[in-house]
DNA sequence: TTTATCGGTTCGTATTTTGAACCGTTGTTT
DNA sequence: AAACAACGGTTCAAAATACGAACCGATAAA
C-alpha cells in the first residue's frame, strides 16, 4: 500500500457526523502511528485537502476539495442531471431514493432525496456501497464488468444476519438481477431496510450507476414494490438520457419481462 | 517534497478547460517521469479521485472529490452563506465579484458571480491566488497572520507589467491595505483587470478569507470604486456574519476613514 | 516498412517513509 | 503542589518504498 493511498484513506474519517477530528483521535480510528499520520495530515494540509483549527487543534476537510468537486461536476454534470428524476422518484414512492455512481471497483454515492422533509438531503454518511450487501452494489455486479465479481468476493464483510456470506450464493442473487433488470437488497446491508435499484449506463452502453430506493422493511409491500419498480424503470431512463447515455434493448426487456410477471423479492434472498 | 504532495498536485492540473488528459499529456504538463505518474494516477484512482475514461484512456476527475466537497460544505457551510451577499453585490457593481477563503498559507476560490449572465457561475479557472498580485491575496497579507509575508515572498512571480516585485514595494501595499481596510490589485495579475476587496473574519476575529470585485480597468472610475467600496463593506459584514465570524472594530473605523476620505487606488500601485 | 507516440510495465538503486521514543504543554487527579 | 495522563508535535536510525531508464505491445501516420 502506498503512502499516498494510506493518505488519502484519511479523508474518509470524516463525515458529516464526524467533521472534526484531533491528531490522536485520528490515530486511534486509522491504527496507525501517530507521526506517520501528523506527516500524512500535513501533505493533506499542505494541499488544501484539510485544515486546522487554529484554537482547537482538530483537522478538518478543506476548501480545496469544493475547488475539485466543481471542476468534477462542471465536466461531468452527473448530479445536477439526477436531482430531477430523484426527487420525482422519492416523491412518487414517499421514500429514500439515492443516485450512485461505479468508478474503478467502487460504488459511490451522488445525491440522495427523502421525501418526508421534501428537500434534497445531504449525502448520507455512507462512504462506499459494498457490492455484495447493497441494492446499487449488485446492480454494478449484474450489469457492469465482470472483473468486479471477484473484488466483491474478496470483501464480502457481513454486515447483517442476512448479508451474503458465499460466493455460490452471490452468484444465484446476481444472476437473478440480471434476469429482473433490477437489483434487490432485503436488510442485507442495514437492519430493516430493503433497497430495489435500477441500473443506468453511459454513452458507450456501459454501466455508469444506479438509482435506488431504499425502504423501511416493513412498510414494504407488493403492492409498493410494483410502484417502486414502475418509478425506477422511469428514472432509469430519465436519469441515463440526462447523462448521454443509452439503455441496452436488453434492460428494457427485463423490466417488461419482471413488470409483467410480479412476484416479491420476499421469495429470494 | 513528499510522494503524496506531488500526487495530489497532479490534481491541479484538470480544469473547467482541460477537464481529461492522458497519461503523457500530464507528464509533459506536470515535466515528471511517466512511470512514476502513472503510479501516482493508480493511487489517485484507487482513493476515486480520477477516473478513466475507458475507451479513450484519459483522466478526469473522479466522484469521492464531490462527496468529500459536500461533508465540507455541510461542516463549514461558507459557499451556501456567501451566495446571496456575492449575488447583491455583483448585481449592485455591474461587475464580477467572488468570495476568497484564506487555508494554511494558500486562497482559495470559493464562489463567484457574474452580473451580465445573471446566474451564479462556475468557479473561475484560477485554482490559487497568488498573495502579492491579487486583492483577495492582498487582503490576507494584511489582516491574515504575519507569517503569509515572507511566503508571499517567497513566490513573488510577475504576472503583468503591473506585478509588483520587490518586497519592499509590497510592504508599502500592504500597509496600505491595512489602513484602508480595502484590498486592491491594479492590473497586477491580470491585464486590463482592476480588483477590489474587503476582509472576511471567523468567530474568533481571525482573517478568514476576502469578498472581491474583479472589474475591467477601463470602465474603473473613481464614482464606480466609491460604489465597489460601499458594497464591499455591506458584503464582508453579512457574509462574516453568516459565516459566524465578527468584524475587528478597527476595521469598520477603516472602512469608515476611507469612505469619508475618498482617494482613488490610481495614486497607489 | 519504418517511425513516432500512446498507455503501461520491469527491476536494481537509493531516496523517502517509518515508528519507537521523546519533548513541552495542558488539564486533571491525588 | 506534586504526580499523572493525554495532547500535538519532533527526532533519527532502520527499513520499506518510490524512483526512472529502458522496455513492451498496440496503434496510427509517413
């Protein structure tokens, strides 16, 4: 491992919950040694990446992280392009919907929506969504490169009693997204939630992201998960066009397939 | 120079006009070793900082920068609270104006308005602003800590025919600077480019970062720069006070010494 | 066929990174 | 007030890693 990527992995001790972060507290999260990490900050430092409170001493992410983020989004105008059918899609089930994007073996989260406060939300302290335990995860395994199968496998952590534990059975869940066309996770990543995605792709017909919406457990029903299903199908389309991109025939022949012929995801898993 | 300080460098070289570049490109651009970048682009990649292009195999930036930008903004929420005061201002001048933040030894970009176009625009292509050239760098050499001088020193590169180079001269500015209560850059960094600004303070009455209006020199006139200097004042007194901060007294006695007292910048530089 | 440029890889050298121990300060406990 | 603990930050010899010249295969122009 790299020092720059031990570096850079600093960055993800922060979050919304935790903004500030002393030298020693950082330490202990991070496991690493305490002058490694003071180097390690002020390269971060030294880069605009974070900065110090003066009084307090307590690092913090910096400026020149929004600097980035505004070229990122200027050049690749992802997430002004899915706030749109996000919030319709939140609005139209009455729950979380969220926007994620595959970069490299990564899932990342784009933008969220809640409908009970009916305004865009910030991004949830969730850093990276796990490809085996999370509705978006599998969606990128069914739908993008192969070569992700085994990355998975190889960090299938469990995080509830009903995350995926082999990689026999990974394969059976994500060979069945990719005959419905969307992916499912039933409290596999959070206790009592239930996500459904619908994947979306980029130019080039391959798979850029996906939008999903993750439901308390026990609100979902058949019923709604037909009307989630519809409004998924619709933001997929809505959100792929926004980004220039093109839905392969075959996805929209899943969804006309699965919308068709219901049958609860309560059957898998 | 650390390994991480010069990865993260590379950073900088993407921008709203040259959004993806190549592997030999940055080479060239950044004058380093090609496998040593490319290494450094894989840790980049890694962390999700950039992300290839599959296809044509360049670089762009990648989606963790967005999601970090957003747990800054959410932390030290400073964009969202400059936003409406930059907006009056720029409508009010007719000009240009942006909001500065002042990290480490470095300014920072933080937001921008054009009156013309009548929308927030993207934040400009400049990444840094340079401490002896512009009036935002001006303005954090004479209220910022005293340690900024000798590293603005330290980089005193010549922009314009207008660039001041000695520190000497510098010296004389600054003290200018700090008397008024206004920054000011008269065609110094850029041709043709006259700017104007007011300091911004945090909650413990530390320099914080500058409120600017960058305007095309021809149409400077002193009526013009007695209406910049009263909007600036109105702009840095409600942004430091959404940021949370509060205005050294002896920076409203300045402010009002020299609105009383107009001289125009023409007779400095 | 030759030549140039591209992204990416190899491997021995040597520079950089590393971490145990240490320092001075601050705030709490005895 | 003495002892203690935790903090941010620093030192230096030992060791891991970063480095870059040379190389590879592919692609595209001459």
């Amino acid at each position: 491992m790299s020092s720059v990527t031990k570096t850079l992995a600093l960055l993800a001790y922060f979050s919304p919950s935790r903004p500030e972060i002393g030298l020693s507290q950082l330490c202990r999260l991070a496991k690493r040694d305490k002058a490694t990490t003071y180097r390690h900050l002020q390269a971060l430092e030294d880069a605009g990446f974070i900065e110090q409170n003066a009084t307090t001493k307590l690092y913090r992410l910096g400026p020149a992280l929004l600097q980035l983020a505004q070229v990122r989004e200027l050049t690749v105008p992802q997430k002004v392009g899915a706030e749109a059918a996000l919030a319709a899609l939140s609005d139209a089930t009455g729950e979380t919907a969220h926007v994620t994007v595959l970069s490299g073996s990564t899932v990342y989260p784009l933008a969220s929506h809640e409908s009970q406060l009916h305004g865009t939300r910030a991004i949830m302290d969730v850093q990276t969504f796990p490809l085996h335990a999370t509705a978006s995860g599998l969606c990128a395994l069914a739908f993008g490169p192969d070569t992700l199968f085994d990355i998975a496998v190889s960090k299938m952590e469990s995080y509830t009693a009903n995350t995926v534990t082999t990689p026999v059975e990974l394969r059976k869940i994500v060979a069945r997204i990719a005959d419905t066309g969307f992916g499912y996770a039933n409290r596999s990543y959070e206790d009592e939630i239930q996500g459904v995605s619908a994947p979306i792709f980029d130019q080039s017909g391959q798979y850029a992201g996906a939008v999903s919406v993750a439901c308390v457990a026990t609100r979902f029903t058949p019923e709604l998960e037909q009307i989630i299903k519809q409004k998924l199908v619709a933001a997929s389309r809505d959100i792929t066009r926004s980004w220039g991109g093109v839905l392969p025939s075959s996805i929209e022949a899943s969804w006309t397939r699965s919308l068709s012929h219901p049958h609860t995801l309560e059957n898998a898993s």
